[in-house]
C-alpha cells in the first residue's frame, strides 16, 4: 500500500486566544477526541464474540505477520479522584484483584491461543484504575502469563508501558516494575497545588512524585510521563505556573496536560466537584496560553492534541518521520498494530474491526466462566470508515493530507467524494486554521489546537442526532 504519511519536520503551534474563543463558545464545538474511527459511542451490540473470531481469522488468512500491540485493564483504586471519568472500581479489598487477575488470566490465555503462531508483540500497556494495585507478586505472575501465551518484542524494540499513581508506589517497587519488563513509566500528578489537590480528593505530596521519578531515571526507564490536568476546582494562573516550574525541573520526557471535562451527568464522582470553585473560560484559556508558551520555551514539541515530548523522545523522532499514530492509549510510536485488548470495558482493534468487552466484574466473570470472550458489542468498518479514519489518522498525527495519496490507496477522486466535507473545510481556512489546494490539506500553526474541530468535518456519525454533551470540548 501507498504510504499516506509524508515526512515532515515537527510541527509548531500558536496560540490564538480570538480563535480558539469563536469556536469553544460554541457547544457543537464539542466532539470526540478521536482514540478511534468511528468512536466507541458508534459501537453496536450487532457486534458479538463469533464478529470477533471471524477478524481474527480473516487476520491469519492474509498472513497474520504484523505484530501486536497488548492491552489489559486493571479497574481497581482505593480511593477516588472527584474528576476521574475512567471505568474503576474503587475499594480497599485486595482479595477482589485475586479474583479478577484470574479470570484475566484465562482471557490472555485465550487471546494467545486466537493468535498462535501470529503472537509477536511490540507494545503492552497497562492502564486503569490504578495498574499498581497488583501486587508485586501478582504482576509477577501477570506478566509471566502474557509472555506464555505472547512473544514480546526485546527491550530495546518493545514498548512497554505502566501508568502509575506515586501514591501507591515505592522506589522498591519501581525498580521491580523494570525487571518485570517494563520500559516505559506515566505517572498521575494533575496539580502540585495542595489546594487543587484537596478539591479533587487527590492529596499528592511533591515529594513523593519527584521521588519516583527519580526512582525511574535510576531504573533506566527508557521513558518517562506526567499527566496534568487544567481546569480543575481551585485552579488559576499563578497556581498552575508553579505547577509548570516544579515539572519542568522535574524534566520528564513526556507531559499530557488534558482539558478538564466536567460531565457529572455521565460520571458521578465529579458531582462532589462544586461548580463555583471551577475556573472560567477566560481562566481555562489563559492556563492553556500558559502550558503552551512554558513548555516549549523549555524545549519540549507540541505532539498534537494534549502531548508535548522532548525533542529526544521517540514520539516527536516518529512524528518527524511520519510514523506517529494514534490509538486508545494517546499517541503511539507503532503505527497501524492491531490491538488485543483485556479486562473490564477494553477495546481490541483486530482488521478491520473493533470490539469492547462488558464492563461490569459479574458479566465479565460470567463470559469467561461460559469459555467465551466477554465482547459485548464493536463494529465491522466499511471502507468509508477505513478512508475517513486514515485521513484523521493523519490529520491528528502530521496536521497535513497528500490529497494524491489518498487517491492511489482508495477507489475514489477526494474532490468528488468529499465535496461537501472540502466546502466546509473551505469555511475553516477563510478562518485560518488550514490550508488547501488541489495537493495538500495543511493545518496551520494556530490551527493545531483546533485540529478536533478540522477532523469532525470528516466524521459521518456526527449529526443533529448526536447529543453533544456526551463529548468534551475539543479544546
């Protein structure tokens, strides 16, 4: 196939508080972030378990040699952070984890026995919840099995990432977390503020978070993330500055900073968030302004979306060189890997096709106790939605389209067939944030941080139909 990725040097960003303004006032400029196409909100329960098994082996019929990326979710906290919109199960009785890494361990075995022979991996991730709730033993254990039943890349070519709250690690256990097999660490921070952190019930000493990232660099992670968070209860300018001095010092490899999506309709933690103590839009903005000029003046490249990375890192090296891609766990060096995914609620993308597990334990425990994956609905993607998702695809990771080689890789001419998307891409380049001609869509600069917005025009689910409010802002 037509490589549909040019290589292009690291883009920039602008900021552009008038034309962020016009479009984030606006609630149809709410929209998906993009994780997959079409969206997980788009997934129907036409799509079962036997969908599944039939991907897998139209996977195996055309070869079945590109490697893998591995998912598993870890759902369980012992406490609960008031902004949290992840699937969790907070509680403090461990005996829970025992029972559930058993039954995770009997979805791996049977993952690895779809893919036998067509089993080399060179991702793994473990998300949650919070990862580190295993014990030291049981993600022993835990990874033993996936490396019975997957082949895992070596170190220096495997991806192999753990998020981390600091609250729940030692240095000890770090140092355990890379003889397991882990190279990659991202740690939870939000806010340094003491203030913020009592608002959203999360109590984090700097200390402890500097401790374990110098705990990390000690254990030879290859790299090193923090996630922050703006727009959180309590937050300001000045708190959030400090916060930026403390981590930039702290000089990690990566920094997430996510826009706060206050949805208490859909999450119920976050109805405990009081939304007097919330700041306002004009203050939201100013923080962003402030992450972007911070980060950049220290060095780090705008990935795109939320991300910055040194220029060292291998996310901004696969961005300059046209392999950046972008899946359910953010942006990826590995582009195009099919992803198996288990535990609670996860998302597998196998060909053409993605599927999510139940996400509840008793209905997950249930599918498996019936020897069968618990996979309670997905999608088959028609070749529109492999078109669309590749010209995203693009859009998100490079922030530019060869129109020319859309048209070598597809049966269609752009012009014709995206008629009405192009006219309304028209109306966002007499607004600056792209670029077009008859060979390249380039967004500009100050139209990057709006590049959710740019890549809706492409969305076909998208209608009156949709209810906007189960999407964040797209800023």
């Amino acid at each position: 196939m037509v490589s549909l990725i040019p290589v292009t040097s690291v883009p920039s960003v602008k900021f552009d508080a008038a034309l962020i303004g016009k479009f984030i006032g606006n609630v149809k400029q709410q929209g998906p972030r993009y994780t997959s196409y079409p969206t997980a909100d788009h997934f129907t329960d036409a799509f079962r378990y036997r969908d599944y098994l039939q991907a897998v082996a139209g996977r195996r019929t055309r070869g079945g040699r590109k490697p893998l990326s591995l998912y598993l979710h870890i759902p369980f906290c012992d406490t609960v952070c008031y902004y949290c919109a992840c699937n969790k199960i907070v509680t403090k009785k461990v005996e829970k984890a025992a029972t559930y890494l058993t039954y995770l361990k009997r979805e791996i075995e049977m993952q690895g026995q779809l893919f036998a022979d067509m089993n080399q991996v060179e991702q793994v991730h473990l998300g949650g919840g919070t990862p580190t709730y295993f014990s030291d033993v049981q993600m022993d254990d835990l990874m033993a099995h996936v490396r019975r039943w997957f082949k895992l890349a070596p170190d220096d070519i495997g991806e192999y990432a753990i998020e981390v709250d600091p609250r729940t690690v030692s240095r000890e256990r770090v140092f355990t977390l890379r003889r397991q097999g882990f190279n990659r660490i991202s740690l939870g921070v939000q806010d340094f503020d003491p203030d913020v952190q009592q608002a959203v019930n999360r109590v984090q000493p700097e200390s402890e978070t500097l401790a374990i990232i110098e705990a990390a660099r000690d254990a030879t992670f290859r790299s090193i993330s923090i996630d922050l968070i703006y727009g959180l209860p309590k937050q300001n300018v000045m708190t959030m500055a400090r916060t930026l001095t403390k981590v930039i010092a702290a000089s990690p490899d990566r920094i997430a900073i996510y826009n706060y999506a206050h949805l208490p309709h859909l999450f119920k933690p976050q109805r405990r968030i009081l939304d007097a103590d919330l700041p306002g839009a004009a203050t939201r903005l100013d923080m962003l302004a402030l992450c972007i000029r911070r980060l950049t003046e220290a060095g780090y490249v705008y990935i795109g979306m939320d991300h910055f990375a040194r220029p060292t890192d291998d996310l901004a090296i696969a961005q300059g060189q046209g392999r950046l891609h972008r899946n359910f766990q953010g942006y990826s060096t590995h582009a195009e890997l099919d992803l198996v995914s288990c535990g609670v609620s996860a998302i597998s993308a196998v060909a053409a096709t993605y599927s999510q597990n139940v996400k509840t334990l008793d209905a997950y425990y249930a599918h498996l106790d019936k020897n069968e994956l618990p996979i309670v609905r997905g999608i088959k993607l028609s070749m529109d939605d492999l078109l669309r998702r590749a010209i995203i695809q693009l859009l998100m990771c490079n922030f530019e389209m060869s129109i020319a080689s859309i048209e070598q890789a597809y049966p269609i001419t752009v012009a014709t067939y995206f008629a009405a998307e192009l006219a309304q891409l028209q109306v966002l380049a007499q607004d600056g944030l792209l670029t077009m001609d008859d060979e390249w869509i380039s967004v500009t600069p100050q139209g990057r941080l709006l590049i959710r917005t740019i890549c809706m025009v492409f969305d076909r689910y998208l209608s009156a139909a949709v209810d906007p409010l189960r999407y964040s802002k797209t800023i």
